[in-house]
C-alpha cells in the first residue's frame, strides 16, 4: 500500500529544512579540518555529511516513530546497522549528501537521497537537489514526479535513441585493469560514456531523459534504493548485469539501469561478456 501523500510531504519538508540547516551553509565554505576520509581520500566524508544525517535522523524519528534508520554515516561507525534493510517493518535510508567527492570540491553536482522500505521493499524515493530546491519522487504503483520552481509533473521517460547516439554513465571504481580494458572497448560503440560520480545525479539524468543507461559496481543501499524505484516508476528498467532482479539488500553485482528494457537488453549484451556477468 502507498504511502500516505502527508507522510511523503513531511519527509521532503525535512529533507529541505536539512539541506538549508547543514548542507547548504557549508556548500564552498568547508575548512579543511571539516574534511575527512573514510577508506580511501576518494572517499570523503565532511562536516555537513555527518550534520545532516543528525539532523535527518531526529525529524525522521517525529515523522516514523517505528522506523528504523539506516544512514550511510551510521553504517560507516557501526556496519551492524546495515543488517536492517531486510527488517519487516519499516526502514528509512539516507544518503545526506550523496557526491560528497562533488561537494567537498565546490561542485553542485549532489544532493540527498532517501528511501522508505516496507518488508524489505522500496516503497517511497527522494533525490533531492539542495543548489536548486527541486526534487523527484517516487511512489510504488503510483509514478514519479519532478517538482522544480513550484511546478509538479509527472515523469515518463520518452524512447532513448540509437545507442550510437545516447549517453552512458559508467562508474567503474571496483573494476580489475581487464575489466576495465574490456569496458573501455565498448565505449566507441556508445555516443558518449561518462560519469557523475553521484547516484543522485545519475538517476536523475535517466529519469529525465539525460542519459540512456548508468553501470555501476558498488551496491550500496543508500545510493540505489530511492533511484531505481524513480527509475521503474517512470517506465525504466533496472537488474543486476547478470539478468537478476535488483533488490535493496543485495551488496555485490553489477547493476545496469537503464531508461528502456529492450535498452537494457541491449547494453547488457555488450557489457556482460566483457564483464563476465553472462
């Protein structure tokens, strides 16, 4: 059953108010002792990360008091947190500044993202884009919408061109030198590949016709939850390279998205044998 739309609002609501409390102020003002790494100086976390998962965590507390939460920041302190995805009950996972390589940079190219999960199942999406206010949403069974400048639409994305023409988005951190020099031998086949190096912007690109297909390694529930509910619900597709269906408890694979399924087919047939996901 869906959520109920008050719900939704006051998540958003929350999710803005985060965003103007503790993202927003830092935004090209972080001091370097508000910068830290977790495993490895490509994999920062700052002061506005672990401010608004603290904030996000205490209005998501009065607005789902069952709920439990999972918080990237939490689960880089306590891995044991990350067990709860599959809980029956109620779930809600955070990604407060999701890019934060982006952020940390001066680049507006992230944002936060949230999720609810229902027995284990995404059932509401959040990518919200903090620079401009805008957001999408996504809500089992019931579509996705793009809110931006006060004006709500609902999204379904169009047809993707020939994917001589179409743009791909690859991350490929995790890939072995061969895998890498497999993938790469695809890439003249596509018009163009690239790389946001943010899922919010990723998935927003594929939900808004800006991209045909994202591949990427790194299963993290708090990247992908929200995103390949918005992705579905606006007509695209989204599974492990292997054919699996994409569940939000799964931490290994290669998951494709992509803005069409027989797209998907189509990318999955270049990069799976290349990849060795056949």
């Amino acid at each position: 059953m869906p959520m109920e739309r008050f719900i939704e609002d006051a998540l958003v609501d929350a999710v803005r108010r985060a965003a103007r409390a503790e993202i927003l102020p830092r935004f090209r003002q972080l001091d370097e002792a508000e910068i830290a790494s977790k495993s490895s100086v490509h994999d920062p976390v700052t002061a506005a990360d672990i401010g608004a998962e603290a904030h996000l965590r205490a209005a998501i507390a009065d607005i789902l008091p069952g709920a439990l939460i999972i918080g990237e920041e939490g689960v880089a302190t306590d891995p044991a947190e990350l067990d709860q995805v599959s809980h029956p009950g109620q779930v809600v996972v955070l990604d407060p500044v999701d890019g934060t390589w982006n952020f940390s940079r001066g680049l507006a190219t992230f944002g936060t993202l949230l999720a609810v999960l229902e027995g284990g199942e995404t059932v509401f999406g959040l990518l919200y884009d903090p620079v401009g206010d805008a957001w999408i949403s996504a809500t089992a069974g019931v579509g996705t919408w793009q809110v931006e400048n006060g004006l709500r639409r609902r999204c379904r994305i169009a047809p993707p061109p020939p994917l001589r023409d179409a743009t791909g988005l690859h991350h490929g951190q995790g890939l072995t030198p061969e895998e890498w020099a497999a993938a790469a031998a695809i890439y003249p086949r596509i018009g163009r590949v690239t790389s946001t190096r943010a899922s919010i912007w990723d998935y927003w690109l594929l939900v808004t016709g800006g991209a045909a297909f994202c591949l990427n390694r790194y299963l993290n529930v708090w990247d992908h939850a929200a995103g390949v509910l918005a992705l579905r619900e606006a007509g695209g597709h989204a599974a492990l390279l292997t054919g699996q269906a994409y569940h939000p408890a799964q931490r290994e694979g290669l998951l494709l998205a992509a803005s069409s399924e027989a797209l998907w087919d189509e990318v999955a047939g270049l990069f799976g044998p290349a990849l060795g996901a056949e």
